[in-house]
C-alpha cells in the first residue's frame, strides 16, 4: 500500500548499489526496493557496478543517482591505508548534495545503508530529519589465540584492527554524535548491539545486514545415502576467512571417509592453501572452482550436502543464509554474526576456544553427518525453515515499520513544537495588549 499517494519521501545513502555483484550492493539494493514499496526512494550512490544493459529494471517510485568519486577520492581510495579517509570525503559530499535536494523537496527520512561498518556514520545526520543508520557491524574483533592459523601480514593486519577498534569504540566523538542523533540505529547481530551499547549508551534494534530473496529448492534426499559427503566452503581467500582450519580438520578424517570438497573463492592466500591442501594429502578430494558471478555460485549450494564455515571475524557471513536457502546444513563457527543464524536444529556449531579444539570439533562434524545421513537429512529440511526467518520480504516488513515509527515520532515532536511556538506566540501578544 503507497503511503499518502508518495508524498513522504526516503533518502537512502549506499556507498555500493547494485543487484548481483557484491553483498554490500545486494542488501543496498534490496533495501532500496521495499522501501520504494511506501515511500518515494532516492538513492544516493558512489557507483553502480553492472552495466546499463545488465541491470534490471528500477520498480516505480525508486529513482538512483551517481555521485562518484572525484580525482583526489580515487587517488586516496587506491592508497594503502587511506580508504576510509576518501570514504569520509565522498560523505561530505554526499551531505552537501542531500541538503541541497531536501531544501528542493524536502525528504520525510534518511537511511544510511552501507557500507555497513560502524567507522563511518556519514553526515546526513544532519539533514534535520528522521535519521535510520544500519544494520552496521565491524565492530567484532579478531580472536587473538587464533593468530596462529594467520600468515604474518594477517596477523599484524588483525592485531592493528583490534587496536583500531578499540581506539575507535572507546574515543570516537563522530560516531557518538551520529548514534546520540538517530532515530533508530540497526545493529547487525547481537554482539554488535552489545559493543553500541557499551560504547556509546545507544539502544539499538538487532537486524541481520543481508537477507534472501526466497529459498532455493527442497530438502536433501535419496542423493545423500551411499555417496561421498559433498563439503562445500565459500569465502574470500583472505586469512581471517581460515579455510587451513577446515583442511587441517578433514585430515584428521579416518582414512576410510568419503568426502568431496568444493571451495568457491579467490585471493591472495590461494597459492599458500593450495600448497597447505597438497601437503595434508587432501588434493585428491578438492575441487578449487574459483569466484563466479553470483547466480553462477548458487548451483554449487544446491550440489553440496553440508556447508562449512570457518571465518574468524565476519559481521554475518552471507554463504550462511545462502546454504539455509538451498536446505543446505552448516557445520560452522559459533561466534559473532554466524551465532545468530545458526541454531542447533540445522547447524553443528563449534565454540571458538583454542585452534586446536575447533579443527578436532569441525573433523567430528563432518564425520557424524557423514555417518547419519538421516540426520543429515532432517537438518536440511529444518535449514529450509529455518531459511524463512531471514528472507528480505520479512526484513523488509520490519524496515517499513521502523520506517513507520521514526517519521510518527517526528511528526508528534513537530505537533508538539507548534503548540508551543504558538503558545509563546499567544502569551507575547496578550502582553503586547496589557
């Protein structure tokens, strides 16, 4: 149902908007079109990365405009160490366009999508509107007895973003400010909620960044009795994703199982995991399949019988929701984002205490399901129910209603602001005639 024939008017800001290249523009571009579904939606974007040709139509009441980076913010952005100093720039920015469109044709509320880390609230705070910011996430921290499993570049980068976060958490008076003037702040999973509240006194709402646009098919059947296990792993290959973990866990295996590894990704530690791969003797079992385009990976989630998950920080994990979607069981991590989407129904979770613990707990999960395919069958049709709770029809329900709330309480502060300008106005006429 449109709202007031469009006349209320959204501002979202997505650093990345697109609908198939990257997670961050996924959940800007999902986001963007529920919101289009009651309120008159601009989007204010760095870029978009598809073609014209390639991307698909815009829904009604959903208009995106481009503000890319200019010379000196892709000169820092290409910087080691200088991102977020352009990110901040292009912000500002952002904030002069977004006030001269308001004063145009003035916005009812402003959403600041992504980038969904904490770091950078932007300005539009300012904008004197309703102010949404999140879900944001990015403020978990690296597990530091888990720096073992790291190359040495790997380790120093964690070690100095622990650090940073910390600094940051503790001191940052932008991030305060932008929290102190929302309306709603989203936090991306609870661990998050608790960081914001400690840090900055701020009660925030608990909503995973990302989401599904529907399930992906039925529950495993008759496929997996008598074949071997099908494993499959997704990631960037950066060190904190820590696919060693999975290798090292599926070489304790008892020589007898069956398994075949799919590992969708790529990155900088590839040639340093293929070796790890070959030295373990586990060539024989794994396919490495590289990073296709997003509807290319889906086929690999239908294929495989359990997926993996071994990052050691990540705000949520999108391969999670993907495998629940494709009634696809997880033996994975239990810890920040991925805590909140597994559940013991349709996941085996392992507690991230020590290396060591968590590759014998990870080899254990893999040989029980191996063993039980009737279990493993029950757990991929409750994957499929359990899948439902994070579809983007459902997050977009609770958005609009957060929508809904934040635009009444501005409208009731503004009732209320008039009453009292007219009362004071009432009062200095009544002495002017005495």
């Amino acid at each position: 149902m449109l709202i007031e024939n469009r006349r209320q008017r959204a501002l979202l800001v997505a650093y990345r908007f697109d609908a198939d290249f990257s997670m961050e523009s996924r959940l800007s571009w999902f986001r963007a079109t529920h919101a289009a579904q009651q309120y008159q939606t601009t989007v204010l974007c760095a870029e978009r990365e598809s073609s014209e040709a390639e991307r698909p139509e815009l829904p009604v009441g959903l208009r995106v405009v481009c503000l890319p980076h200019n010379s000196l913010e892709r000169f820092l952005s290409k910087m080691p160490g200088f991102f977020y100093l352009a990110y901040r720039l292009w912000h500002g920015r952002v904030y002069q366009f977004a006030k001269t469109m308001h004063r145009e044709r003035a916005f009812s509320l402003v959403h600041q999508v992504s980038y969904c880390g904490y770091r950078e609230p932007g300005q539009c705070w300012r904008l004197g509107v309703p102010f949404v910011w999140g879900p944001v996430g990015g403020t978990q921290n690296f597990p530091l007895r888990f720096l073992s499993q790291l190359d040495t570049a790997g380790a120093v980068k964690e070690i100095i973003r622990n650090g940073i976060n910390t600094l940051q958490l503790r001191f940052s008076r932008r991030i305060r400010r932008a929290c102190s003037a929302s309306s709603s702040v989203l936090s991306a999973n609870r661990e998050v909620q608790t960081a914001l509240a400690k840090s900055f006194g701020v009660a925030s709402r608990c909503q995973l960044e990302t989401g599904i646009s529907k399930t992906e098919g039925t529950a495993l059947l008759e496929r997996t009795v008598g074949g071997p296990l099908r494993i499959l792993w997704a990631g960037r290959f950066e060190s904190w994703k820590a696919l060693p973990l999975l290798l090292k866990a599926l070489a304790k295996l008892p020589k007898s199982a069956r398994y075949q590894l799919r590992i969708l990704g790529a990155g900088r530690c590839e040639r340093r995991w293929k070796r790890l791969a070959k030295r373990l003797d586990l060539a024989r079992h794994i396919e490495w399949v590289g990073w296709p385009p997003y509807e290319a990976r889906m086929p690999h989630y239908r294929w495989a019988d359990v997926f993996t998950f071994t990052s050691l920080r990540d705000t949520s994990g999108t391969g999670l929701l993907e495998s629940l979607a494709c009634g696809v069981p997880i033996i994975g991590l239990n810890h920040q984002g991925a805590r909140d989407v597994m559940d013991d129904d349709c996941s085996i979770r392992v507690p991230v205490t020590s290396p060591s613990q968590a590759i014998r707990d990870l080899s254990r999960g893999i040989y029980r399901l191996d063993a039980d395919r009737a279990q493993l069958q029950e757990m991929s049709q409750l994957a499929l129910i359990r899948a439902e709770d994070f579809r983007w029809d459902h997050l977009g329900e609770e958005m609009a209603e957060i929508y809904r709330e934040v635009v009444s309480d501005d409208l009731s502060e503004q009732k209320d602001r008039e009453r009292m300008q007219s009362k004071q106005q009432t009062k200095i006429a009544l002495k002017a005639q005495g």
